[in-house]
C-alpha cells in the first residue's frame, strides 16, 4: 500500500466506531505494530500478528483477488490461521479464503457506572502469578493467553485460601487482552469448575473495568453469541451488545482464478 494509502487506513480507524468495528487491525497498526508483517497493495492491506500460538490475520480491502494475493505472503499453503470480522468483512473473506469453520461472537462495550460495579475480593494479579494464571487457563480451555499477559493492561484474579499443606488457589481471573488506542478489550476471563456459580467471574470484570475506566479508556469484550450465561452476565454489569463480529478459521485457497488475476495485476 502507498503511504498515503496507509495514511487513510489509520486516520479511518482514529474514529471510535470504525476503531471498534476493525479493532484487530487497529491494534496491528499500533500498540502490536513491532510484532506483526504486512502486505500491501495500493487498495488493500493484510497484518499477520506472531505473538499468538496460532496465526492471525486483519485485514483492510474489499477485492478478495487483492486479499487473497496479499495472504500468500504471510501464510504458508496448508497453514490455519483465524481472522475476526465485523460482518461487512465476511462476504470479502469468504471469498478470498477457503473457510473451515465460523464462529458469532457479540463485540460489547461497557456503557455503564464505573463506580457501581463491586470488585469483591479480586486482586491485582502480577508476573509472580503467571504460573496459576496458566493453570487456570488450561483447565478453562483458554486458547488466546499471551506468554506475557500483563504487557497490554492489568489483569484480575479472586484467590481460594489453601490447606496447611497447600498455597492459595486461583479460581478466578481476568487480563487486558488486547490495548488500542483509547480503548482495551479484557478477555481471559475464567473461572474454577469447582467454584463456578459464586460471582467471581462479576468481581473479575467489575475489578477490570474500573482499572480500565480510571484511565478514561473504553472497555469492550467478545463473548460468543451461544454463551447466552456469559452474556448476561456482561449485560448486568453494565456492557451492551455493539455488534455481531464472526471468528473465521481460515486457509489458503487452492490456486485458482482470485490468485491468477492478483498474479496477473503484479506483472
């Protein structure tokens, strides 16, 4: 992409809405920028972020040839990668993508009282508990923790006295997923099958959202639309639903007529 075309991709997400509605690529153009590649063209834009265990992808464009195209140089043939999409995205990326499997998820903001939420008894979490952190996300089955899950924000976590013989437990936590510009997303939210049901998933949020709001930046999640639980739970703390978004597992197509024409507009 030419550099004023770069320009206009990152003056568009300095509006809030738009920010929100690629949010992933905006983070690749800023706070993620030192750890992902792209490919350009001078109507499109591909990022690959690498600090992930798995591959994935943003993208700005709408010609799924010039998507496809610019994919190849940062995806191996075979390789799976995972793409979040607000839904205008979806009809380009279907096309430009062999699609294996798609997940809706809610993008939701958090419009309400910082000052009304309780924060219980979580604690500010930090790298001397990273070991617990890993445990609990295993056990919940969390696929996106960061090998350094406090470099974006603070994170949460509610602790379970142990016995004699044992240290205390963590049973609940919550991390700063991901920073944009005025803005970050918490995620990583999980808690103990053995201490499910006793608000500490709410105490979680509630600590991470008045973190976050103390620090004038809006707070926004993604929940997946069949975790209707969770989903109400968001609701009463304050988080209204903003749009629906789409989690794409991905890969490369087979060579045919979208990366023939992008090879073809090259030469």
């Amino acid at each position: 992409m030419a550099d004023d075309a770069w320009e206009a991709v990152t003056t568009a997400l300095t509006d809030p809405e738009r920010l929100l509605a690629h949010f992933t690529l905006a983070a690749d153009l800023t706070t993620l920028r030192g750890e992902c590649r792209f490919a350009r063209s001078e109507r499109a834009l591909v990022a690959r972020y690498d600090g992930l265990p798995f591959a994935a992808l943003a993208f700005w464009g709408e010609d799924p040839g010039e998507l496809a195209g610019l994919a190849t140089r940062l995806v191996d043939p075979g390789e799976v990668f995972y793409l979040l999409l607000n839904e205008q995205q979806m009809r380009p990326a279907e096309r430009a993508f062999a699609v294996e499997q798609v997940r809706p998820e809610w993008q939701m903001l958090f419009m309400g009282d910082p000052a009304e939420l309780d924060p219980g008894d979580a604690t500010e979490l930090g790298p001397e508990h990273l070991e617990g952190m890993r445990d609990l996300a295993a056990e919940a089955g969390l696929m996106a923790l960061e090998v350094d899950p406090f470099r974006h924000g603070p994170a949460f976590g509610v602790w379970a006295e142990g016995t004699a013989r044992e240290s205390p437990l963590l049973v609940a936590m919550g991390a700063t997923h991901l920073a944009v510009p005025g803005g970050a997303e918490i995620g990583n939210v999980a808690t103990r099958t053995t201490h499910r049901r006793r608000g500490l998933a709410r105490q979680v949020v509630a600590a991470l959202v008045r973190a976050h709001a103390a620090q004038g930046r809006r707070v926004f999640l993604m929940v997946f639309q069949t975790n209707r639980a969770a989903v109400l739970l968001y609701e009463s703390l304050g988080f209204v639903r903003l749009r629906p978004m789409f989690l794409m597992r991905c890969r490369l197509r087979a060579k045919g007529r979208f990366l023939e024409t992008w090879e073809r507009l090259r030469t």
